[in-house]
C-alpha cells in the first residue's frame, strides 16, 4: 500500500500540485478516483474540492494544508525556505495562483477546451477581457524565474508545485483555428 492516498479526478490541477510535493520528497502515493460532488465526494471535503489526502489516519483537504504536511511530515529536500522572508515569498505567490492564475487561466482552459467539446458556444468576452489579466500573470512570472528557474530561491519549492499545473494546462489549450 502507498504512504498516501489521495482522493480526487486525475485532472484536478491541485491534485498535481499536491503529487509534484509528494515526488519532490520521494513519496509514493496512488489515485482514489472520486466523483465530483458524490456522497463520498463531500464525506472527504465537506466543499466538494479536490484533492483530499489520506496519510495513514491523517485526512486533509485544502491543497495549501497537504502540501504543508507533506513537506514538514516527511524526509527530502524542503519545500519552502526556512527565512521569513523566503516563506513570505512563497506564501505569496501560493496567494497569487490561488487568487490570480487559477481562476483566470482555468476558465480561458475551459472556454477553450471543454465548452466546444459540449457543443456550448465559447464565451468571447471572457476570453477577449482574460488578455491584459494574463499578460500581467505571465510577466511577473517571467520576471521571478528569470535569475534561477524558480519563484522563489534557486531550487523547486511550494509555489512552483502550485504554478506547474496551471501552466501546464494552460500551454494545453489550443489556439483558435489550430488543429490540437
């Protein structure tokens, strides 16, 4: 049996944010897949977000706690600095993908993606309006790895783990008229 157990659809970008921690301390962990919204769903998280980890008889939601736990619970390189101000950083820019990335490039994903596949029109406001918003996001994202490669300090901490896969996603929608 792995060390974790996290519950959740395979395509929850926190569900990757929350493996991408486990992987870079070297915790094996497998998929429960849930059910958006079924019973089971809201025993675990009483909002219906995902993921949810399992650790033994330690439960937890919310992908900011697990990815805490996992990295104060267990040996590997640390994900977040031990200065102040290094975790400040990082908080920081947790903060900003939560408030900022997420909501905006998961629905530009999603009008790009998921409405044509359902045969719903794409909302082009929305997606005209998402420009400057994500000019911004993408400048202050270039501008923090610039020096090193990361957000914050020189090696991979928590902020990366939350930023990955949006950008991942994200560099997955497919432009207008093009064939992916």
């Amino acid at each position: 049996m792995a060390t974790l157990i996290f519950h959740s659809m395979a395509g929850s970008a926190y569900l990757w944010t929350a493996m991408l921690a486990a992987d870079e301390k070297g915790i094996d962990y497998e998929l429960n897949p849930l059910v958006l919204g079924s019973e089971a769903h809201l025993q675990l998280h009483p909002f219906g977000k995902m993921p949810v980890m399992q650790h033994g008889e330690v439960i937890l939601y919310e992908t900011l706690a697990i990815t805490h736990y996992i990295d104060r619970a267990f040996e590997g390189p640390p994900l977040q600095p031990s200065d102040a101000l290094g975790q400040a950083e990082v908080l920081r820019w947790i903060s900003l993908v939560n408030a900022y990335v997420f909501p905006i490039m998961n629905r530009f994903m999603k009008e790009r993606l998921v409405r044509p596949n359902w045969g719903f029109e794409v909302d082009q406001a929305f997606l005209q309006a998402a420009r400057d918003p994500l000019r911004l996001q993408m400048l202050l994202i270039g501008d923090a790895v610039a020096d090193g490669g990361y957000l914050v300090g020189r090696q991979m901490t928590l902020a990366d783990a939350f930023l990955l896969p949006h950008l991942l996603f994200f560099g997955r929608t497919p432009r207008p008229g093009s064939s992916r």
